[in-house]
C-alpha cells in the first residue's frame, strides 16, 4: 500500500477508504483483527473494509457491482456469490485437506496419486508417469515419494497441472478423467452458489455474471476447463453470463472501496 501511494504521488492523509480483500477472512474476529492493524495505519477519517479475496475478484469482473457470481480456480479454489439485495453465500474453499478437488493442488494431487497407482500395479498404465517424472527430474516413481514430501506445499504440487494438461491432450484416460472430474467438481460449486441465492430465478433463466478467475481456468490447446465448467453450469442454468476480468483483483478492491464509500455517503445524506 506505502509503494501504491508512492507512485500516485499521494500520501495517507489524503485517503478516503480502503479495502482490503485477503484470502481466509471468514469470521468477524479475523475482519476486527484486520481493521484494527489498518486503524493503526490509516488517519481516522479513513473508511476501512475488510472482504474475503474472492469479493475482490467477483468485482474486477463486474466493475464493483456485487451481484453475480465468481469461480476461482488457481492453487485453491472457491465460488463465491452476491444477490443484488446483498445476501451472499460461498462454496468450498475450505483447503486442499477438505476437498477443493477442482484447483491446481487437487488436480496434481490425484495425477501424483495416478502415478504410484500406476507403478504399484493398482491402476492402470498412464503417461503422466513419463511427463510428471521428466519434469521433475526424476529416474523412478519410487523417488515421487520423496520428492512430494520434501515439501508438500500447496503451490509446488499445484506446479504439476501443465504435464497433467499435456498429458490429456496426447490422449491419455487417466488424464482426461482427472481434468472432466475437475471440471464436474468446479461447477458443482458454482451450481451450489446459484441454487443458494436463486440467481437464475425459479426458471433458470434469469441473467447473472459468472467471472472466471485464476490459471486452471485459462484455455489451453484442446483442454479449456474454463469453458468446459461453463458449459456444464449452462445446461442447468441458462442465464449464466461468463465474464473474464479486463483488471486485476486488486482493482476490484479499490473499486469496493469507492463503492463502499460512496453507499455510506448516501446513507447519512439519507438520515
């Protein structure tokens, strides 16, 4: 935040809100432990907001208006939704451990887990073990082991998912299989969202945005779990608009700020 004020050539003082949209910020203790560090930042008659990251990337698609609904699917994975009343709800995201089986970590995962099946003799042959072991530098599934709990981080695993794409793409089942489970899993996510706020309506046909954000989305040379996500959402709700954001995330906090600011505004004009 002190480098964005030093290259607007502004200082603190002349702040008129913030928002800041983190990953993890659930629970109003976590939002007061948050604006409490911000008050300590921040001139008093600064406006503070404290919003789950997902928020953030719903508005960089719809240009701050909260209404619609937001899938993310990098590293982890949540859907997130905001009817234009101001209910909202939100579908998995809980981490890895408790079953974000569409993200990176979990399509790596289960490719990793393919591998030693496939060695093991308790699956079936895949080409994931040449791509995931040339990638890695690796002689032998039996050094997967080692390699994978050196560090088990999120991130590093979630590296995986091109060979997994790779490997889909040159005709492999098990690969295939992964990416359409992926795909099933992301969009059940969103249908939850949906069907949680009515989006669409008693019919299914009522408009709403569905921003698409993070690399699993991303298209590829045959593989586009993005649009393929898109698709299985679409049959069941027909008035699924899907966006792709023109501005980073980051935007889209800034952008809730001035909203937030200019809502308060307006209510004490009102009263």
């Amino acid at each position: 935040m002190a480098q964005t004020l030093l290259m607007a050539r502004a200082n603190r003082s002349a702040v008129r809100a913030v928002c800041l949209a983190v990953s993890g910020v659930n629970h109003p203790n976590d939002q007061q432990r948050i604006l409490t560090w911000l008050g300590d930042i921040f001139p008093s008659h600064v406006k503070l907001f404290v919003e789950n990251d997902a928020v953030a990337a719903l508005a960089c698609g719809t240009m701050g208006k909260l209404h619609g609904c937001v899938l993310i699917a990098g590293t982890g994975t949540i859907a997130y939704g905001f009817t234009e009343d101001g209910r909202e709800t939100r579908a998995a995201g809980a981490g890895p451990v408790l079953g974000d089986w569409g993200s990176g970590y979990g399509i790596a995962a289960r490719a990793l887990t393919a591998v030693i099946r496939a060695h093991d003799g308790r699956g079936p042959p895949t080409l994931l073990t040449f791509n995931i072991l040339n990638k890695l530098g690796l002689s032998s599934p039996d050094e997967l082991i080692g390699w994978t709990y050196a560090d088990s981080s999120w991130a590093r695993i979630a590296k995986l998912v091109p060979m997994v794409i790779i490997s889909a793409e040159a005709g492999d089942e098990v690969a295939n299989k992964i990416l359409y489970d992926s795909v099933l899993e992301l969009a059940d996510s969103v249908k939850a969202v949906v069907q949680g706020l009515r989006l669409c309506g008693e019919d299914g046909n009522d408009q709403f945005p569905l921003v698409m954000v993070g690399g699993v989305l991303e298209a590829n040379k045959r593989w586009d779990i993005g649009k393929e996500v898109i698709n299985c959402v679409s049959e069941v709700y027909p008035g699924t608009r899907p966006v792709r954001p023109k501005v980073e995330p980051a935007v889209g906090a800034a952008l809730l700020a001035w909203n937030f600011l200019m809502s308060e505004l307006q209510s004490d004009l009102e009263t």
